[in-house]
C-alpha cells in the first residue's frame, strides 16, 4: 500500500496522496510480515510515457512557421524536471517566455527572453505578448481564470499548442489547436530533436519585429525596468521590500509566500533565476502555507538562505510553528508586510465594494510581533522607517542562526498593480494603477 | 443530450464514491447509476447516465478516467448500442381493470410476477422510453409503486469493454 502511495504521489501528475491508518492496525501485539515491493503496476494507472510523435511534429512546423510565437510555461515544467529543455527550446526559436505563478524559475527570471509572469497580476508585456501571439505553446500550464481573464476573449490570434501529463488539463478552458499528452521533459526533447534537423527557417524579419514590440511595451510599462509605485514618500511601499530582498539576498534565496497582496508583490518583483527557489500553493490559495513551507525547505537545505514572505494575517494561521522552528533549529527569515489589513480583500473592497471594508481591517487588534518572537525565544525586528528598511533587512540576514521576523509597516493604502479587468476583459485590458489602464 | 457512460473499475471500497464524489463535486447530475462485479471478482462494471453537452462529457470522461480506481471506460451513447433497464411496478388491479392491465403487460412483453385479489406486480424490461411509455398505457393513477434499476448498457456487435 505504501509503495503503490509513492508510485502514485511521484509519476504522473505528481501530487500528495493520503494513507489512512487506523488505529487498531498500530497496536503492539499485532505483528504484520515486513514487505515492501520492488515495483508496483496498477493496470488502473498509467500514466503516459512518451508524447504522440505526430502532434510533436506538428506543433514544431507550427512553431517554426510562427510569426509572433510565445512560450506559456507553467509549475509542470518544474514538477516534470524540464527546465534545461525548456531555457534550449526557447533560446532554439528566440521565443518570448512567461511563466505561471507556479511556474516561476522554469525560465530565468532575468534573462532577456523573459516577458514576466502573466495573468491577473501579471506583468502587461507578458499578458500583451500572450493576447498578441499568434502561436502559443503552453507546456505544464492548465489556463486557470487567473491566466485567461474571460476564456472566450483569451488570446484571440493564436493557434495554441498544449502539452501536459494530464489528459484532463487540455481543453479545459481554453481549446488546444495540438493537444499532446505526455511527460513535458520527454515532449520537449523530442521537439529539440526535431529542430536539430529541420530544415525550415522561422520567418527572421518577422520575430525581429516581434521582439521590437514587446521591448516597447517593456519599456512603457515594465515593472522592473524602472519603479511604477510611488518613491517620494515616506512610507515604506511593500514594492520596495521585496525589491531590497531581492538585493540583499543577491536574488539567491528560497523564498515562500502565504496568500494575499505579499504574494504578489514577491512574484513580480523577487525574479527567480532557478526553479524550485519559489515556494507558494497556487491555486489552492493557502493563506498560513508559507512558514511551514520555508521550515521545509530550511530542513532539506541548512545552509541556505530561506525567506517567507508573508502578511500580519498569513502569518497567524500557522504562527505556533515558530515553537517548531526552535525545537528543529530552523532559522527561516520571516518577512511581513504589515499593512494592518487583509490587504488583498481589501484591495477588492477598494475596487469594486466603494471601500466598504467588512471584516478585512485589524483595527489595533494585532498582537505585537516583537514581543511574541522574544516569547518564543527567536528575534524580532520592527520597521517603521523607510530609510532603516535595508539596514535591517541586512542585519536580519546576517544572523544565519536565528528564526528572525521582520516586521515591516508597509504603506496600507497600497494595491497590487498591473491587475487584469474583470469580469469581462481579455489579456490585454489592465489596471496600470488606481487611475490608469492600458 | 442523455449520454449512457460505461466504466470497469476495481471492485474495491470506496472505488464508488469516488466516482459519484466526482460528479457531485463537479456539480454534474447523475440521472441514473448500476453497479455490480464482474466475471473477474476484482472489477465492477458501473453504467450510469447523465446530460451535457459534448465539452461537458468530454471532461467527465477525462476525470473519471483520472481516478485511480477507474480502469477503463466508454461512452456508450458514442455508438451503436444496446440497453436495457429492468422495472417492477405494483399497480391497481380490480374489477374490469384487472383485464385491461394484463392485456397491457402482454403487448408491452412485460410478466406478471406476484398477483394479490387487488394488486399485480408486474417485471417489465426495455429502454428506458419503453418504460416510461408503459407508465402511460396503465395510467399514473393505478400504479402503486416503481422499482426501477436503472440503465445497463453494453455495445452493439464484436466491440467489447475489458482489460
């Protein structure tokens, strides 16, 4: 039963999968035979081992012949181990790449080809890319509602190519021109192969031209090539922490976040270089996820910088792990973003409730977090002050042995931008800010 | 449109509500639902029916399919096949209506089972339309009490559903 557990939680779709014990099977006095399989096969799973060679063929003519080709990557290709393929496949057909929340570090987050994450929160040269292409590739991605805004206005130009373990993930949403089921590491292999040989061109002026507008739109609204948010005052903006953490963790941490307007902030402006460095449930929306998260990675990788970006509200759904973080000797990095608020509720109450705030504000109700970190026996380091913000980010990070919790008052007023229109806009139509929209 | 899905699975605890957790969480609608075993005691045979469109079949079949448990699986309504649902009914049999409801289970190829001096429990076996009819031929206000199993399903000629 274990072994058939692990064959199934690690092929596939990877995925956890539960064992129920009871009781009465623990009991002492009951002695079981030791047995544990060499292989297992369930001829009621099997999961697909290779992509259809003829769907892989056609999906490489199509992007060979594309004009404006674009890359959909999402945490599939990091499950599937297929990053290497994905970086050479990209930098084979100089495509455009953007990832997933999940699946950010497929692609280098600093590399030139890569547009930004895309979606709801998602960089506008990314979602501008998507909603212009004219052949998609989407490998390890499942066009969730965060991706697509509304399905039916989704990429109107594009052909799309769909590659994914599960049967079940492809034309779900959005209807896949080449579906191919199959394992992403063994697919895009197989396409490399295939371009290795082939003896079509890609149409030179056209990506030429392809590249020049996505670098306009980089240039006129990238969040990362200069700050969109407001640096003259004096509050600290959640913007500006993720940015100082990316400096002075050299952008090489583990880093975890819980759910909510921190979230956001971390994915857009933390770019991951590697895969597996971001740390985050998804879709499944997990507020309290990230600092059990960020013990696990710490307890896997002791010397390595772990980092949870959280909020006052996350980090008080699983704050009594930070008693397991002593016992284990665990020394994560807690980074809040204290905007005394659940700010990404809120931000929806700003936006379309007129700003009535039901239930999201703590109104002086928080517990004060430097204190209960001295209660638990870590260290706890309080910023009020723009200036002190990167001082103290230092010296949090220079205490390698320490559980140390940062407890950053950031701007309250602040929202996540870009932010997609909805209900009923496509890809393209963004917030820029509270004022603006593409 | 009614589509009649056709799945082996193994015959394990559990196994089933899976299946009909599938559907209840995914907010399909299960008109009708058989299971039992097979020749081969590890695997059963569930034949259910629901209604959807072709992209709505089309993910029920790719999730249940997903499941561990699910081994196989066909959508009967695909091609041509044969089915079948069994019904017992007791209906109203008194006086001169006791001929008539005997001539009616007789033209509807149906028996009568068990017969009491005011009652005859009646077996009847067809599609699902043919029972239905048979509802209207006796007339709702006799009938007592329905049984019905729900739809078997099985394809038409030398196509077979097995591992």
């Amino acid at each position: 039963m274990s072994k058939k557990a692990f064959y199934i939680a690690a092929t596939g779709r990877p995925g956890p999968v539960v064992i129920d014990i009871p009781k009465d099977i623990t009991n002492p006095t009951d002695k079981y035979e030791y047995s544990y399989p060499e292989r297992v096969k369930l001829r009621s799973y099997t999961p697909a081992q290779r992509g259809h060679a003829g769907q892989i063929k056609k999906a490489v003519q199509l992007l060979l012949s594309a004009k404006r080709p674009m890359i959909y990557a999402g945490g599939g290709v990091i499950l599937g181990n297929a990053c290497q393929q994905l970086t050479d496949l990209a930098r084979r057909l100089n495509a455009p790449v953007t990832n997933t929340l999940m699946g950010l570090g497929a692609y280098p987050g600093t590399d030139r080809q890569f547009v930004g994450m895309l979606g709801m929160h998602g960089f506008v040269e990314a979602n501008f890319a998507m909603h212009h292409a004219d052949v998609i590739l989407a490998v390890g991605a499942r066009f969730d509602d965060r991706v697509t805004n509304t399905p039916n206005k989704f990429c109107p130009n594009a052909k799309i190519i769909h590659v994914d373990i599960d049967p079940a993930a492809i034309s779900k949403t959005v209807v896949a021109d080449v579906p191919i089921v199959g394992p992403v590491d063994s697919v895009l292999n197989d396409m490399l192969e295939i371009l290795a040989s082939a003896e079509e061109k890609q149409d030179a002026k056209a990506l030429e031209d392809w590249w020049k507008q996505i670098n306009e739109w980089r240039e006129r609204y990238g969040i990362l090539v200069k700050p969109r948010y407001r640096t003259d005052g004096d509050m600290i903006m959640p913007e500006e922490v993720i940015s100082t953490l990316f400096e002075v963790t050299k952008g090489d941490a583990y880093v975890t976040s819980d759910v909510g307007q921190h979230q956001m902030f971390a994915a857009q402006y933390y770019p991951f270089d590697k895969p597996r460095r971001w740390i985050n449930s998804g879709g499944l929306g997990t507020m309290g996820f990230g600092l059990p998260a960020a013990m696990g990675v710490q307890y896997v990788h002791r010397d390595a910088t772990v980092a949870c970006v959280t909020g006052e509200g996350s980090i008080q759904m699983c704050i009594q792990e930070l008693s397991t973080c002593k016992q284990y000797h665990l020394p994560v990095k807690i980074i809040c973003l204290n905007n005394q608020a659940l700010g990404m509720v809120k931000q929806w109450q700003d936006m379309q409730y007129d700003s009535r705030y039901s239930e999201s504000l703590y109104e002086e109700s928080l517990p004060d977090f430097v204190k209960l970190m001295e209660a638990y026996g870590h260290v706890g380091i309080r910023v009020t002050k723009r200036e002190e913000l990167r001082a103290k980010m230092e010296e949090c990070f220079a205490m390698k042995d320490k559980v140390v919790f940062m407890d950053i008052y950031v701007d309250p007023t602040e929202h996540v931008y870009p932010m997609h229109i909805a209900p009923n806009g496509s890809m393209r139509d963004m917030w820029l800010n509270k004022t603006e929209r593409t | 449109m009614r589509r009649i899905i056709s799945v082996l699975m193994e015959n394990e605890p559990g196994a089933l509500s899976r299946v009909v957790g599938l559907f209840s969480q995914r907010g399909y609608n299960i008109e009708s639902l058989t299971v039992a075993p097979t020749e081969d005691r590890t695997l059963s045979r569930l034949t259910l029916t629901t209604i959807g469109d072709d992209h709505k079949i089309e993910q029920i079949t790719k999730h249940l399919n997903r499941l561990i448990d699910v081994v196989k699986l066909v959508d009967l309504t695909e091609g041509a096949h044969i089915e079948r649902e069994l019904m017992l009914i007791k209906v109203r049999a008194t006086g001169a209506q006791r001929a008539e409801v005997k001539r009616c289970v007789d033209i509807f190829r149906g028996q009568i089972i068990d017969v009491t001096a005011t009652v005859y429990t009646i077996q009847i076996t067809g599609t699902s339309d043919k029972l239905d009819a048979f509802f209207q031929a006796v007339g709702e206000a006799s009938i007592l009490e329905v049984v019905r199993s729900g739809v078997s399903g099985i394809g038409r000629g030398e196509k077979v559903l097995t591992i």
